[in-house]
C-alpha cells in the first residue's frame, strides 16, 4: 500500500507528520555557489526526487521565513518561542556568510547549539529592535492620527450646538410599545420551563421520530403527529389598507369554505353534536367546526380534547396568514365586525382562558396583549377587564403600572373598577420586593396608599362583597357606617354592579394575603375619617356614579358571556339572557360587514301549509313537490323514501289511535260533577 493510502486511512494530511529528532537540520549554502555549481543530477541525468525547480534543498521548514515575518509573527502570553528566536539567527548567519565553505557550515553546527543564556541576549536584542520599528511607526502615524480626532471632535463639537444626532439604531434603553407582543412568550413550555425545569417538561416527551411534514413553522401552536394531514380549506387573508403605520387585514373564505360553512351553521341549528363531527370528518380543518366543538367536549370535562380542537383552530388560521401580517408589532388590525375575523379572536381567547387555566399566566398575558392589539380602541372582547387580573398573577406589576400610566389620559381607566384596584395593589406589591432602593419602595407605598383610597371612594360597594370573598369578618365600624354598608351595594347601577361582580368573582383571592389585608384596613380608616369630615371629593365620586354606569355597552356583555363567572352572567340584563347566544359567534356586533350572505332555505311556516307542516314535524325529511331537495343528484330517489316514510309514519299514528263514545257515562267519576273545595 502507498504511503498516500496510509495517509488517508490514518486521517492525515501531507505537510501534517510530527517533527522527529531530525527535522529541524539546517543545510547552509551560498546562493552563489549553488547557482555555479547547479542541481546536482542522478544517474542517467536526471534530478533527484527532492530537489526543488531551482535546486535549493530545504530540509527545516521555517529557512524561507524572513526576519522581518518572524518580528511581526504570534507572540505566546508576551514572548515569543525560543524556537523561531533560534531558526531566526541560524538565517542571519547564513544571509553574513560570504562563502560556503566548511567554517560557515561549523558556524552552522555551532549555532544550533546555543546555550540558553545566549538565546535570552538575542532575544532581547530583537525585542529592542523591535521596539524601535515600532517607535518610528508611531511617529509616521501620529500626524495623521491627529489630524482625524481633530476632526472627529469639530465634527462632534458642529452637531451638538446644532442639535442634529447622528443616524444609527435607537438606544438600547428605549422602550417597546405598550401591547409588544414577544414570540418566546407565546409558548407555554417557557413559562414551565422556568417553573418546573426542562427535565420535568420534556421529559415525557418522546424522542424524534419521523412525522409528517407541515407546510410552515408556527408561533401560536406547534403542531402534532395526531393532527389529519393539513390540506388547505379555502381560508385565506388579504391587506385592506395601510395608513399611518397601521396594516388592516381581513379574512377571506372561497367559494368551498362558504359552502362548509353553510353545512356548519345547519349542522348548529340541528343541536346535535354528532353532524359537527360528521363535518369535522370531511373538513378537518375548519375552524368554526373546531370551536364549537371544542365547547362540547368541555362541557362534558374532556379538557384535553377541547384544548387540541382549540390549537388546531388557531393553527389553520396561522397558515393562512398575509405575509405583512405581524403578531408582535402591533400595528395589525382585525375589524370584529367582519364575521371572517371573529373566529380568530375567539380561538386567541379560548387558549388564553386553557393557559390560565393551565398555570401559565405569564403566557396567557401575552394572549391578552395580543387579542388587545388587534383592535385597540374599540376594544370587541374588552380585555382591559381582564389584562390587570393576568398581569397580578404573572407578577408582572411594572407592566401593569406603565399601562396604566400611558392611557389612563386617553381611555380614564381609573374608572374601571377592576383598574382602580388592581393598580393600586400593584404599587403595594412592588414596596415589598426587597431588590428595589428604599427610595423606590417608599414612593410606591405612598402611590399605593392614595390610589386605593380613591378607589374605595368612587366603589366603596367593592369593599363588604371582598372581605367577604376572602373569609374577613370586617370591624363593627365599617360594617355599621352608611358609607360601607349594605346601602352602598345595593345602591349601586345595574352597570356597575356588573363590572364588580365581574371584577370579584375572578381577582377576589389576590387579596388574601395578610399583609396586604393589613394594609386595606389602614386605607379604610382614612376614608372613613375623610367622609365624617364632609370631604367633597364624596359626594362628586356619588354623582359620577350616577351618570357613568346607567347601561354597560356590548362588548362588556360579550366579556361576562365568554368569562363563563356565574356572578356576572346573574348581573346581565335581561334583553341580553333571553336571546340565544352562540358558542362561535356570541353577541355579534349589530352593524356586522358581511362578504357574503347565506342563502335562505324553504320553510314550511313560509308557505302556510298546515298539512305539510304537521307532516314535517313527523318525518323532518318530507318535502312538497314544489320543494326542491337539497341533493340534486339523488332527488327523484329520496322524494321517494320519503314518501314511503311518511306513509309508514302515519299507518302506526292511525293504528295507535282510540276513539271514546262522548255519550257514553263517565265510570271514572260515579259521583258526578261535583263542586271543587
């Protein structure tokens, strides 16, 4: 075998062998006496195998490396390695030797055995000449070197008395939006992570195996093995306009989905959950199906279930997403009032609700952020009722508190009850941590103590309902004084008992802690102390009550009927509990945008046939020849099923039938028709 296979077996490459005791000779010559002399040649005239084109013979690989190359080659922790320091003067002698006779080549000998402390002189005498290269650099390039911080200085001094900053990214302190979503929140197995540890959450996850293939990576949902093949069902989205920096998109359904979607709503108005399934069968990613079905299952506590339809919803519309569309920049807009765009926001909801429910707040207040994003000012779902409750359980009290710093002016959020809490306890909650200065700590405890006192002054019917809720039995003071007591709950607008009972039945066991209990009755003895005074800030908070809360609008109605707390769904009026409300569209706005309208099917009430209509409540499949079926293909045949149907139906009603003689005597009452008593 040659020498190159062996290499290759052995994984080493030419120019790569170790250096052995004799690698490091070094074979001294004139130039000039090799160019008179030539390449020396074999037998037969030829040259040898290691001669080189101009007959130098190179035996230590560093000879052709120059003095000046190893001045400026590596230095190894500040000195260089006595072996190049060595080769160095081995090159020098030979360059100062003026013939190749054998007292250079003794020279030669004599030079590779140089002491140690000779070595240590040389060295020292190229560090000294070094230095002066280096010196005499420096001095060339002072000049210019000044000449430019000159200039970077009068270029500096010319802006800032100008005014004008230089381009370039914005700083690292600046602040993101408000409703800046992050991607790495939008996964639960983050939060958990954090919580449990990696281990404890993957653990029980089995290893890669070959899975199908799905066309894109998601950020909402990850997909899984158990899912049906993706297929895409006619859902799509297209870009309405972008003005102002803000991008309005909408969904759009094709000519197969508004068909599916025909076949769902008759499939709703059937009250039976097993034709969903049957059109969950043939599309399996429809998301309406997926929805309403997903109430199904929790309503029969199959969770699990419910939550997978949930995540196979929110993934059908994220593969349908524009590719403008953003989750996190906020300046994507949905309007709520286009039926195709409802569906999304339920389906961000309904996994909100699941990650809550899950132990995951932190995520679930990214949700929130993100449904808030979509529509903003108006707001369809109303998630500033929920968004403090979710940034209290995250502990995330600085987001809560600049939230409420930055559209308290444009949006009075101090008067929601559940912000004229919830804030307040996030400043007393942020005086306790002990990583903060004692400055901070004490500001926050002030900001806390006067916002709550406002806020038990404009609700004080919050107060009895809450002890209550946490277990407190309140003093005889405030149980007893007009202003706490139970003249101020009922007192209260239909409204606004709404949004407190709303607010109670979700936050009420934040409050529990002793400390903060604490803390609450201190501020209720103040404000009990400025009502007996006669404070006016009393009676403007009563009659603002009075005039803010008289009716509460849809979108808050639409929050309690999705909340599902049993508090505020009792509180809702009533020309909102006798309407039927559905799972996948509750409360639809009243000036809904409708693509596309669904086409009316025949009833039997709109002809005014009494006998048809009497018959069709026998067999729900009889129709009238006028009547066209809904299959086309198969009509003539299931006109005639339906037909022998109803003729068998009303052969068993005939025979099932008893006719009474009226003259007969009644036996069942002998005594006649008495009196009542």
């Amino acid at each position: 075998m040659s020498r190159r296979a062996l290499r290759r077996l052995r994984g080493e490459q030419r120019g790569q062998e170790p250096l052995g005791p004799g690698a490091l000779q070094f074979v001294l010559g004139d130039d000039d006496d090799a160019e008179e002399e030539g390449p020396k040649r074999g037998p037969g005239g030829r040259r040898p195998r290691g001669s080189g084109k101009e007959g130098v013979r190179v035996n230590n690989r560093f000879e052709l490396i120059n003095i000046e190359d190893l001045e400026e080659g590596p230095v190894v922790n500040g000195e260089r390695s006595d072996c190049l320091l060595t080769e160095a003067v081995v090159s020098r002698n030979k360059r100062r030797s003026p013939s190749g006779s054998a007292e250079t080549k003794r020279d030669g000998e004599a030079a590779d055995r140089v002491s140690l402390p000779e070595q240590s002189n040389v060295s020292g005498k190229l560090r000294k000449k070094k230095k002066k290269q280096k010196n005499k650099k420096n001095a060339t390039g002072e000049t210019s070197e000044n000449g430019l911080e000159d200039i970077d200085r009068i270029l500096e001094r010319i802006e800032d008395s100008s005014g004008l900053n230089r381009p370039g990214p914005p700083p690292l302190s600046s602040k993101k939006h408000v409703l800046y979503v992050e991607h790495r929140h939008l996964n639960p197995d983050t939060e958990l992570k954090r919580y449990f540890g990696a281990r404890a959450v993957l653990g029980e996850q089995r290893p890669r195996q070959r899975q199908r293939i799905y066309p894109k990576c998601t950020w909402l949902t990850t997909p899984k093995s158990t899912w049906p093949r993706y297929t895409k069902p006619g859902l799509s989205m297209r870009l309405l306009e972008s003005r102002k920096g803000l991008s309005s998109f909408a969904f759009e359904h094709s000519e197969e989905y508004q068909q599916t979607q025909h076949k769902f709503l008759a499939a709703v108005e059937s009250m039976e959950p097993n034709n969903i399934v049957v059109l969950l069968q043939a599309s399996p990613y429809h998301v309406d199906s997926l929805l309403q079905l997903s109430d199904a299952c929790r309503f029969q506590e199959d969770q699990e279930m419910a939550r997978d339809l949930v995540e196979r919803a929110l993934y059908s519309m994220e593969c349908a997403f524009h590719p403008l569309f953003s989750l996190t920049s906020g300046t994507c807009r949905l309007d709520y009032r286009r039926p195709e765009n409802r569906s999304f926001y339920l389906a961000l909801y309904k996994q909100m609700s699941f990650l809550e429910k899950r132990g995951c707040p932190r995520t679930a207040l990214e949700y929130c952020k993100l449904i808030l994003s979509l529509e903003p000012d108006e707001d369809p779902l109303c998630m500033l009722l929920l968004i403090d409750h979710l940034a209290l359980r995250a502990r995330n009290y600085e987001y809560l508190v600049r939230l409420f710093q930055e559209w308290e002016a444009h949006r009075n959020l101090s008067q929601l009850p559940n912000f004229a809490f919830s804030v307040p306890l996030a400043y007393f909650l942020l005086s306790q941590q002990a990583d903060l200065p004692e400055q901070e700590l004490s500001s926050a405890r002030e900001k806390a103590s006067l916002l709550i006192r406002q806020a038990l002054t404009m609700f004080p019917g919050v107060l009895m309902p809450l002890l209550e809720y946490c277990s407190v039995r309140p003093d005889a003071a405030v149980a007893n004084h007009r202003f706490f007591g139970p003249d101020a709950e009922i007192s209260q607008p239909p409204a606004l008992r709404q949004l407190v009972s709303l607010y109670l039945g979700r936050s009420h066991f934040l409050w529990k802690e002793p400390a903060t209990m604490s803390w609450l009755e201190e501020n209720v003895r103040e404000v009990l102390q400025a009502v007996d005074a006669g404070d006016p800030a009393v009676e403007a908070c009563e009659s603002r009550r009075k005039v803010l809360y008289q009716r509460a609008p849809r979108n808050i109605h639409r929050h309690v009927v999705l909340s599902e707390i049993k508090e505020a769904v009792a509180a809702l009026p009533p020309d909102v509990t006798t309407q039927s409300v559905m799972g996948f569209d509750p409360l639809p706005p009243l000036d809904t945008i409708y693509s596309y309208v669904r086409p009316e099917r025949l009833s039997p009430v709109s002809h005014g046939n009494t006998i048809a209509l009497f018959f069709r409540s026998l067999l729900p499949n009889y129709t009238m020849e006028g009547e066209r079926p809904e299959d086309g293909g198969a009509g003539g045949l299931n006109h005639n099923q339906g037909l022998n149907r109803l003729m068998l139906a009303v052969r068993d009603m005939m025979a099932n039938f008893h006719f009474h003689d009226l003259e007969a005597p009644r036996e069942d009452n002998p005594e006649g028709d008495g009196e009542w008593d």
